[in-house]
C-alpha cells in the first residue's frame, strides 16, 4: 500500500513586529499639597521714601482732586505701595 504523501509544509510566516512604545511618566510627588511659591512681589516689599511719598502727595494737591494733607499723603502712601 502507498504511503500517503506529506501535505506540503507551509513556509514559516514572518511576524511583522510592531516597535515598541516606551512610556513616559511624570515623577511622582510624595505630598498632595501643591508646591506654592510665593511672587516676588510679596516677598520682597516696595522700597519707598518719604521724598517719593512728598512728592506724589504734593502732585495730588496740586491736581485739586485731593484733600486735607493727611489724606493727600495717606492717598500718595496707597498709590506708591500697591495692593
């Protein structure tokens, strides 16, 4: 009796391989509070003399929207310091 001839072998199929994605991550911080820092601003006041006070003070004198001296200064201290 004849042997039953072999199927024929498929050839190997070549796998196309897909390149590998590396992933980023970001580090994790060991603290749930945001890390705040502070505007230089804040830290470091406005330095202002008295002359620069004077003369803002006279200038709204001088532009006749002002008040008593006092409050002329007052106003000139608040304008030259910010918020």
């Amino acid at each position: 009796m004849p042997k039953n001839p072999e199927p024929p072998k498929k050839p190997a199929s070549k796998s196309i391989s897909k390149p590998i994605e590396k992933s980023i991550s970001t580090p994790v911080r060991n603290t749930a509070i945001p890390k705040v820092t502070a505007p230089a601003a804040v830290t470091a006041p406005k330095k202002i003399t008295r002359e620069q006070i004077a003369v803002r003070a006279y200038e709204i004198f001088a532009s006749g929207t002002g008040g008593s001296e006092a409050d002329n200064w007052f106003r000139a201290e608040r304008e030259l310091r910010g918020p």
